[in-house]
C-alpha cells in the first residue's frame, strides 16, 4: 500500500487482513469466555480449559495489535470487552462457597483478629469502663438505673423490683425450648445488627463506635448493680455470661473493626488514605461477619440453653468453657497457615514479586 | 489500593499480568442504580414468598393449635429475612464475582481497585456498610423515632451526616460509595460488544452474497476481487483524503453502522453532500451517484490513508481546518 493509490487499497488493509488472520481465535475465545460466564471454569473440558489461556493471550496480543494499527472502532471496543472478560474469568475466578466459609474459619477470621489485637484490647477496656461507670453510678444512686437501660430493655426488672422479681427472672425454666427459638432469632437479629452497625459507623473516625461500646458497658453495669443491691450479682453474672461471654464478645470485636477502620482512615501511615481504608476495611469487613456468627452462637446458647439450665455451678462451667474455647480459638487457629490469598495488604507487601507468577492470581504490582 | 491501576478521568485503565493495560468506563449512576434497583425487587420478592409459604404452613399450625411449630415458623422467618438481607448481595457478589443479577442485567460489575479477585473480606466490607447507607437514611425519612432522634438538633445533624454519604460517589474520584471505599473496590461497565462485519468487507458481502452478511472470513477470493471495480467506481486522491482526521472516520463508521435500520438515506445525502464539499470531490461523468456507496467508498479510502499514517506515526485525531 502506498501513498499514491490509497484508493485501491481497500482491501489490503493491514487492519482488514489483521482481523480476516485472527477472527476465529477470537470467535473460539467468545464462546469460551460466554460459556465460563454462566458456568464456570470447571465445565470446560480438558482440552478447552488448555486453550482458554493460549486464546487469552493471543486476544490480548490481537487488542495491543489494533490498538496500534486499527482505526475500526468496532474492533477495538470488541476486544477490549473480550480481553477484559476473558481477564475476569481466568483471574477472578468463581468461588465455591464451602471453600471460602472453611477458609475464612480456619484462617482469615482468627488472623484478622489477632492483626487489629490493639484496637480489640482499646475496644474491651472501654466496654469495662462502661460496664463499671454503670455499676458504680447506679450503686450509688439506683435511680439513675433508668438513664442507662431503656424500660423496654429492662422489663420488669429496676432498682424497686423485689429480690423475688428478680429471682423469677433469673431462674425460670421453661418447659418447651421451641417456645424460646422465636426470642432467640429475635435476639440474633437485633444484636447482630447492632454489631453491624457499629462496623458500618467505624469509618466515621471511630468515635460513634466507642460511644456505642461505652453505652453498652453502662448498661450491663446498672443492670448488675441493681442485683448486686439485692444480694444477687453474682446470680445475675451466672445468668448473663453464659451466652454473654460469646456475644459480648462479639459487640467488642464489631466494635474494635470499627476503631482499626477509623484509625487507618485518620492515620493513614505509609499508604495513600483512600488505598489504607480499603486495605483496613476488609479486614474489619471480614471480623464483622465473623461476629454475625458468634451472635448466633450466642443466641443459640441464650434461646436454648439458658433458661433449661438453672443451675449456677453447670452455668459457670459454660461460662468458662466458652471463654477458654474463643481464647483459644483466636490465639491459636490458623497461626501456622501463610497469611490467606484473601489478605489484600500481603499482596502490597509482596509487591513486584516474582513468586505471584506462579499462582493462579494476578500480581498485584507496586509501580 | 492501586498499585497496578491507574485512573485517568471516567476511564481506569488495569495492567494485567501479561503487561497490557485493560481500560474500565466507571459505572455511570443510572446503571447502578438499576441495578440496585432490580436485586431490591428480588430479595422482596423471595422474602415474600416466604411470608407468603410460612403463613400458609401457620395456618395449618394454629389449627391444629399446636403453638411450638407456629413459634418455629416464627423463627424460620424472622431469620430468611435477616440472612436474605444480609447475605443476598454478599453471596451473589461472591458466587459470580461481582455481578448480582441486577448488576448483570443492568451491563456493570463490581471489580477490585487492583484489579484482583473479588475475595470474601473484600465483598464483606462493600456491602456491610449497606445498611448504614441504604437502611438508616430510609428509617430517618420514614420514622424518626425509630432511631431515637427526636432532638432537632441531632435529627439536622443526622441529615447533614445522611447528605454526606449520599453525596460521596460525587466527591471521589473513584465514583465510589461508602462501602466501595471502605473495601477499595469499583463499580465499571461491563459491555459485551459484538463484533460486527468489517464495514470494508462487508460491502462486498452484501452486494454479492445479500443474506450472508456475515464474517469476513467468509470471503472467497472472487469476493475481494470484486472490490476492485467498486472503489475504482469512486476515486479518491491522496490529498483528497488528508482532511478528515480519525474522529471523523469513527463517527462516519457509526452512521453507516446504523444505517439502514437506525438512519434515513435522507440523513446519508446531506452527509455525503458535506464531504463531497469539503474535499472538492465531484463525481466522474455520466455516472450514477449513490450516497450510500459513495460514503462506502469513502470510509474504506479514508480509513487507508489514516492506518497507513498511523503506521508512519503520525496519527491525525482531527479534521484540519
């Protein structure tokens, strides 16, 4: 082709024999990619899965071609679209469920725990704090009980409610457990969106969240003091632990996500602050729905076990159990793993390495 | 985190690892917000239809006055809805990375900063912090009390809190919401463009074989041959040529793209008419003009003479004035 007879040269067009060469690979990729799009990877066949790469890579070869030489934007855009969603179905792979749940218990959940240990411990202090300014404030002066728990909250139980009252409550037992099953969904629900949003309001600078865990801590300290004056804190204790050991927990530990999110956010460190909240917001993500599930560990105990048992010594033995169980759990699980692939900052931290190659997902690259 | 992206305006544009960059168009708000829309409608839809089954089952339950499986029931629902709620976005964002139905169906999908698989942590953080952005802002406008702000005072300061989060896709850079910032993910368009016939083979398809528009690949050789006397039917000369840069030549693709079924040969005439001027062109005599053929003709010399300065290096964006 040349300058002088452009006419003619219609169809000897680089870009029209560049795409008459390459369109059946492109074609054969399009099916590919339409087919791992609606069923995954794992329907292909051994043959299709070893030319699902190959294909990628010439297409992505075809679309820097085009870019170049190719004035047809039709091509072009094709293969930008194809090229990005051949990417996404050979890197961004879907996800068996079961995997990722087991992964994130035996891994993720611990460690992003353990990775925030400062904002956890932060978090409790300021929940006991709460817990004593409530116990010492009402043993004072039990009409301020009302000023920490709202009446709904409370029931029948306030500073003028006989030792009998109290009794009544602490020591029930009901007869059918199903009776219970609707309370403790209720239960479930109402504090696990508590812990909810105490994660959701931790990028505000985390204040909000040690209001709440502050609340919270009053709250259960009025309570305990109103059965304390009545000779009973430490019935109302074997009472409120055995369930209140894995729920309290898991207020603390919405709440520590939180404090990380907005630390990260107001101190972003070595990192650009957007890219610091995104790195400290999946872990807290990841600890808030971990403590979805222990509010309904939680609620289970409370629904099922508290009122069938009565008994204070067998309700301490839960008590216990259950505090040694997350303690060890949180201390020890997953410890000896590597960091889980799931872990974004690993993937900073590893910048530029060469080991990313091997693995099946893309490297993330520090420029 | 972006270490491997890169934004520039509207577009991001992701180095994969085979080092070619991959450019993303940002979700514009009308998709997402069909989108949001569409998954709505489905988790009301499968919430009511559990309603729907679990009153039916109490029926059955209260008449037999057996009040324990009515509590059950109870609980059953009360805890679909919490998990549906939830979990509804969480599961499909995972399951399909990034793309809930709504988001497929409205063209976009969730994709991480960097470029990464969309992970649990990372789908965990995007959509727990949807309750405070979604949730909350309705409770206040419905029902104040709700949520314990009866103060004025506090209820101003909910609003301006509530303006802020519902404004933030408008003040970053990333057009991300709340939860997308916390989890550093994006929103991006996701085309599945078709790859239609080359416009230059085409011609020749349609005019020797009408009814197999098809790929060029169809093309035999007495196919080719026959485009021969066709652009010798509308010459053009170099100089002729020089004036339209490759905006123009891209816009001229989408009208003859569009033609016959989205634009007149009316609309065709004018356009051929405006080139014709411009570029002095006029046809040979006694022959028989064709709008059509014409800008047929045309969009193959032009597109030529811009590819073959291209390939020289000098890529003419604009027309010269």
């Amino acid at each position: 082709m040349n300058g002088a007879a452009p006419a003619k040269a219609g169809f000897r067009l680089r870009s029209f024999e560049f795409r008459r060469e390459r369109e059946a690979s492109w074609r054969e990729l399009e099916d590919l990619v339409k087919r791992v799009e609606k069923r995954g990877l794992q329907r292909l066949d051994a043959h299709e899965l070893q030319r699902l790469p190959t294909l990628y890579r010439s297409v992505l070869s075809s679309l820097s071609v085009a870019r170049a030489i190719s004035l047809d934007k039709n091509v072009t855009q094709y293969l930008e679209a194809l090229s990005s969603r051949a990417y996404f179905a050979i890197y961004c792979r879907r996800r068996f469920l079961g995997h990722t749940m087991l992964a994130f218990f035996r891994e993720t959940f611990p460690q992003s725990l353990r990775r925030i240990r400062w904002a956890f411990l932060l978090a409790t202090s300021v929940f006991l704090l709460g817990v004593t300014a409530g116990f010492v404030l009402t043993e004072d002066d039990p009409t301020r009980f009302y000023s920490f728990v709202d009446e709904g909250m409370a029931g029948p139980r306030g500073p003028d409610s006989s030792r009998e009252d109290l009794m009544e409550v602490l020591y029930t037992k009901e007869d059918s457990a199903s009776a219970l099953t609707s309370f403790a969904t209720f239960l479930f629900t109402h504090n696990a969106r508590i812990g909810l949003l105490c994660f959701a309001v931790g990028f505000v600078a985390g204040v909000p969240v040690l209001l709440v865990l502050f609340a919270n801590g009053t709250m259960l300290g009025a309570m305990w003091a109103i059965h304390a004056a009545k000779g009973l804190g430490g019935d109302f204790i074997a009472w409120v632990l055995p369930h209140g050991v894995t729920e309290l927990l898991a207020v603390i530990i919405c709440g520590a996500a939180g404090l990380s999110m907005g630390y990260g956010l107001v101190f972003p460190g070595r990192f650009r602050r957007l890219d610091n909240l995104a790195i400290r917001g999946r872990h807290a993500g990841s600890l808030a729905v971990g403590a979805v599930f222990l509010f309904f560990v939680a609620a289970l105990i409370e629904g099922v076990f508290r009122q069938l048992v009565t008994d204070v010594p067998v309700r301490v033995a839960v008590i216990t159990a259950t505090l040694a169980l997350w303690v060890a759990y949180f201390t020890l699980a997953g410890r000896g793993a590597r960091l889980g692939q799931n872990d974004p900052a690993e993937h900073l931290f590893a910048a530029a390495g060469a080991s990313a190659a091997m693995g099946p997902e893309p490297e993330r690259v520090a420029r | 985190m972006t270490p491997a992206s890169d934004l520039d305006g509207r577009r991001l544009s992701l180095m994969t690892p085979e080092e070619v960059p991959l450019v993303f168009e940002l979700a514009p708000f009308g998709s997402r917000i069909t989108a949001f829309v569409i998954d709505l409608v489905i988790i009301t839809m499968a919430v009511l239809l559990i309603v729907t089954v679990a009153v039916e089952a109490l029926k059955g339950a209260i008449a037999d006055l057996d009040k324990g499986s009515a509590e059950i029931i109870g609980a059953i629902v009360d805890l679909s809805i919490f998990l549906i709620w939830n979990f509804y976005f969480i599961v499909t964002e995972l399951r399909w990375q990034g793309r809930t139905i709504g988001k497929r169906i409205a063209g976009i999908r969730v994709i991480a900063r960097d470029g990464g698989p969309l992970s649990a942590d990372l789908v965990f953080a995007r959509n727990l912090t949807r309750d405070l952005e979604m949730l909350i802002p309705l409770l206040a406008i419905l029902e104040p009390k709700v949520i314990g702000l009866e103060d004025p005072g506090l209820l101003a300061l909910c609003w301006l809190w509530l303006g802020i989060i519902a404004l933030m896709p408008l003040a970053n850079r990333y057009r991300a919401r709340a939860g997308d910032l916390v989890a550093g993910t994006l929103v991006v368009s996701a085309p599945t463009e078709q790859l239609l016939p080359d416009l230059i083979a085409s011609r020749v398809a349609v005019q020797t074989k009408p009814g197999t528009v098809g790929s060029p690949t169809d093309l035999g050789a007495s196919d080719v041959a026959a485009i021969v006397p066709q652009s010798e039917r509308y010459p053009f000369q170099p100089e002729q040529l020089d004036t339209y840069g490759i905006r123009e030549l891209q816009i001229l693709e989408d009208v003859l793209r569009r033609y016959p079924d989205q634009i007149d040969s009316e609309l065709l005439e004018t356009i051929a008419d405006r080139i014709k001027k411009k570029i002095d062109w006029s046809a040979p005599d006694g022959m028989a003009f064709d709008a059509h053929d014409f800008l047929r003709a045309f969009y193959a010399a032009q597109r030529a003479r811009l590819e073959h300065k291209l390939l020289f290096g000098q890529r003419q964006e604009r027309k010269v004035r």
